[in-house]
C-alpha cells in the first residue's frame, strides 16, 4: 500500500477512473485503450487503475476477476474508498448500514450473496461471514494489496486527491481514499498534476494542478481514460 514513484520518461501512461461494477464498460474500454496502445508501437505503456473497482454497479466479481486476469499493457492498481469499505466490512458488519446506502448491496449480490435482509437494514453480520466465504481468495489478496498512489514524473496518481499544504509523501491515506474539499477547491501548487477520480463530473476536468476523471460510469455509461504522452493529454472515453 506503500506510494510508487517511477519515471515517466517516454512511457504512455493510460489512468482508468471509477469502475464502480461496470465489467461490461471496462471490457470496451480495454478495446480503445489497447488499440490505441497498439497503434503507438505497442511498448512502454503503463495502465493505472485509480479505485472504486466495486459497489454500485451490478458486476463488482467481474471487475475485479478481469483486473487480477491482467492486460496486454503493465497495469498498476490503486485502492478507493469503497475497496477500503469491502475490506473493512469483512471485519467489523456494524459498517454495513453505511456500505448498503453506498452501493454495497450490489457487490454482496455479485459474489451470491442473499441481500433480502441486507436490503431491510438488518442481517449484516450474517452477509460480512457470508461475503467472506464467497470471496475468492484471489480476490482478497488483490484488494489487500492495492497500493493507495502512484508518482510517475510530473504526475501523482491516487483515488481521492491530496490534503493541500501536505507534502506529497505525507499525506494521509484517509485523505488519498477519501477527501473531496479542500482539495477540489485548491488552485494550490501540489508539487505534481494530481490525477483522481472520487468526485464524479459530467466531463473529465483537466485545471493546472489536477485532473479528475471520474465521470459516473455506474449511471452515465462513460468509463474515462486519461492518456498522458509526454507533456501531452488526452482522453479516450466509452
């Protein structure tokens, strides 16, 4: 969970915002992104996960059994907030009214579990031992070992944003998974170009200190992808 930090160098870096339980979205972004990729020369390229795998949408399993698969393209893959949820779930089901207002309902019916009780606000203790039979193994490593960012040259990849007037290095991972102001708000200098998702926009926004890109997938149908090309951006969308 530690923070990577790489070169950037000639690499063509694709960030994927919030997945949110759409496996049908990712699998024709994939498409876009890989013959975009394939259409550069296919080589030194990184695809960066930004969080929110799960919840919301009806095929959390799915999303997360496609990540762990791996793709054409070196991929990297950052915790959000509600990954933090699942996990947290599993060990204290007092959490469950809070998951279940959040989209958790639709994750526990992706790994077979029974929501009818869940879904009057009750038996949560019930669907946290139930959701930790079901969970792949596979599945539970994966989501232990998401990383909470990434620096890439002038780039800082994390799910929420940054705490402004907290060295990069120091910030929080309640704020990395969580925060939404003061960061949106700041027209502050965070030391990179902060890209994230968390706080959802009609159109991907791209300002001088950040670039967010999550843009609803659950309820819109576009899943965005920020490609970065040396000092240049762009967007590729589904």
């Amino acid at each position: 969970m530690t923070q990577q930090s790489e070169n950037q160098a000639d690499r063509t870096l694709y960030a994927v915002g919030d997945i949110h339980g759409r496996a049908d979205l990712l699998a024709a972004l994939e498409k876009l992104i890989i013959a975009d990729w394939r259409h550069g020369g296919g080589k030194d390229g990184l695809l960066i996960f930004l969080g929110d795998y799960v919840d919301r949408g009806p095929q959390s399993s799915e999303v997360i059994e496609r990540l762990i698969k791996g793709f054409p393209v070196p991929s990297a893959h950052l915790r959000g907030n509600h990954e933090q949820v699942l996990l947290d779930f599993l060990d204290d089901p007092g959490l469950g009214e809070m998951w279940r207002r959040n989209g958790g309902m639709e994750t526990l019916a992706s790994y077979g579990v029974d929501i009818g009780e869940v879904s009057l606000g009750r038996g949560f203790a019930r669907a946290a031992r139930d959701l930790r039979a079901r969970l792949p193994a596979a599945h539970l490593s994966f989501l232990n070992g998401l990383k909470l960012s990434l620096t890439i040259g002038r780039y800082f990849f994390c799910h929420a944003g940054v705490r402004p007037g907290v060295p990069l290095a120091a910030q929080t991972a309640d704020d990395l998974m969580w925060i939404r102001e003061p960061f949106i708000a700041s027209r502050a200098d965070f030391g990179k170009i902060v890209v994230h998702g968390h706080t959802s926009v009609e159109t991907p926004e791209l300002l001088p200190n950040r670039i967010n890109i999550d843009t609803s997938a659950f309820l819109t149908g576009k899943l965005t992808c920020l490609v970065i090309n040396g000092d240049a951006t762009r967007f590729i969308t589904t």
